[in-house]
C-alpha cells in the first residue's frame, strides 16, 4: 500500500522502516533530512487517488499549518492521518473542517517511542470506519498483535492517547518515588538489583519497571542525570479533563505538579513556609 509519511523524527523514521519492511511504499517530506519529496504538493504528486498521508509532527501550530496547507492540496476521498499528540478538541474541529471539502481526517494516537520500530507502535485510531478500514494494512504493519485498535469517532483517538499519557505520568511517578525512598534509607541498598528483582514474578513489572531497569544499570545513582521533567502537554489536557467533566484524578494530578516542581531550582512556596515557620515559631531559617 502506498502511504506518504510527513515528518521523519524519532517516531517517523521508525514508523517509515517498519512500513517499508513490511512491503509498504512509503514517500517522505521532512525538509529537514533526505525525503523523496521537497514538498507536500511534490509528496501528494507521488502517490496514486485515493492518498493516505500521515503526519508525525509536533502538535501545534506546526500540526496546523501543515494540515491547512494539505487541505488545499489534496482531493476528496483522499484522507489525512495526524499521528501526533494532537488535542482531541483541535481533531474533531480539524476532521470537521476536511468533512466538509469531502477529504477524510483520522486522529491516530501512537505510543511506542524509539523502541516501536524493533516492538512496534500501539494505534489508537479516531474517525469514520471507512477510511480506517482502507488503511487497516498499515495499522497492522505498524502494531504488534493486538496492539491497534478503532476506539471511536473522530477525537476519540488523541483522547485515548492523551488519557493513555496521563496513565504514564502516574506511573512513572510512582516507581520515581519508591526509588527515592529506598535510595535514601538506612540500607544499602542495590536499586538496579532492585528493579531487575521486580522485573521478574512481581506485582508492579512493567515495561517502564524494564527501562528503568536499564538505566540503574548505566547510573546506579542516576549522577549523570539532572532531575528536570518535562511535559508535553497531554497530563495537563487530562487535568483540564477530569477538571471539566468532575472526574477525580489524584494520582495524574500530582504526578503532572511534580514535574512542574522539578522545575525550580529552589521555590518560592518553600521559601513562604519557612519565612511563617520562623515568624510563628521561632523557626531557623537558612540564608543565602
């Protein structure tokens, strides 16, 4: 099947090589590396009615501008696939906007990071049965067994994904701060053992517990990383979620303040609770 793939990153590239040793024909347009194409009209140019094209782009504005300028290249019956962390908002109002020029749109989320070329990618497809259907070979391709899935009408794909990634930051949370405590007791205590024991038969193993794992046995004490977390966006749409239809998430909650905290070297909150210690106590404060 022929696919063109916009966006030859970390997930693209893996995507692009699995797709093509399973015997798919895939055109590239990225301008920042070796494409077959220079442009997405050239890209539209290289593929037969009906075009599938999938975009593995930051979300955003890129994703946008992108999408607008597909839209007046490409024809009806052809679709668009967006595989980035999207808001699902921004994908039903996009797969609205592509109805209506008689153009398919689906929301694909992709979990899988650099290990999906060699694993494969879970797919979480939103949209109309009959452009999923036509590209099921390459979903197929792309997943492992099991690991693709229709979860509904258009949106409901980067909705799964953003919930799907609000799941992780939680768990990631989790490990991080029962590592921290055995790290920090009175034993001394072989942490990459740890996890590696936990890999096997335990309750909590995991495909992060394995990562984790790997990293321990790199940094046993993690001195060559800096605790500084990022987040892409999607805990904080899972928050504003739960926020909006009075779903209670404690443990996404807390994992997504977490990272922010990670972000300051020293806050301010923990200066006012020290400076009311010393005003109402007595307290010892430290200066600088």
């Amino acid at each position: 099947m022929q696919l063109g793939m916009v966006g030859l990153g970390r997930m693209g590239s893996g995507m692009t090589e699995r797709l093509t040793r399973a015997g798919h024909e895939i055109k590239t347009y990225d301008p920042q590396v070796d494409s077959t194409a220079s442009s997405l009209e050239e890209l539209a140019g290289q593929l037969e009615p009906p075009r599938h094209i999938w975009l593995m782009i930051p979300a955003g504005p890129i994703t946008e501008s992108t999408f607008h300028e597909l839209l007046g290249i490409v024809e009806a019956g052809d679709a668009i696939v967006d595989g980035g962390n999207s808001n699902f908002r921004d994908s039903q109002r996009r797969a609205g906007e592509a109805s209506g020029r008689s153009i398919h749109f689906l929301d694909v989320g992709v979990s899988g990071g650099i290990w999906g070329l060699q694993k494969g990618f879970a797919l979480m497809a939103g949209g109309d049965p009959e452009p999923v259907g036509r590209l099921t070979p390459v979903f197929e391709a792309l997943a492992p067994e099991g690991g693709f899935a229709h979860v509904g009408p258009s949106g409901a794909g980067h909705f799964v994904k953003m919930v799907h990634n609000g799941v992780e930051y939680g768990l990631m949370q989790a490990y991080a701060e029962g590592f921290d405590l055995m790290q920090a007791s009175e034993f001394d205590l072989d942490l990459p053992a740890v996890a590696e024991l936990w890999r096997h038969g335990s309750v909590v193993r995991s495909w992060l517990l394995d990562l984790l794992a790997t990293a321990l046995q790199d940094d046993p004490r993690l001195e060559e990383i800096k605790g500084y977390v990022e987040d892409s966006g999607e805990g904080r749409w899972t928050v504003e979620q739960a926020i909006e239809t009075a779903v209670p998430l404690h443990v996404i909650t807390a994992a997504l303040y977490a990272r922010f905290a990670s972000r300051q070297d020293e806050s301010f909150a923990a200066k006012v609770n020290a400076a009311l210690r010393n005003q109402f106590g007595g307290h010892a404060v430290r200066r600088d």
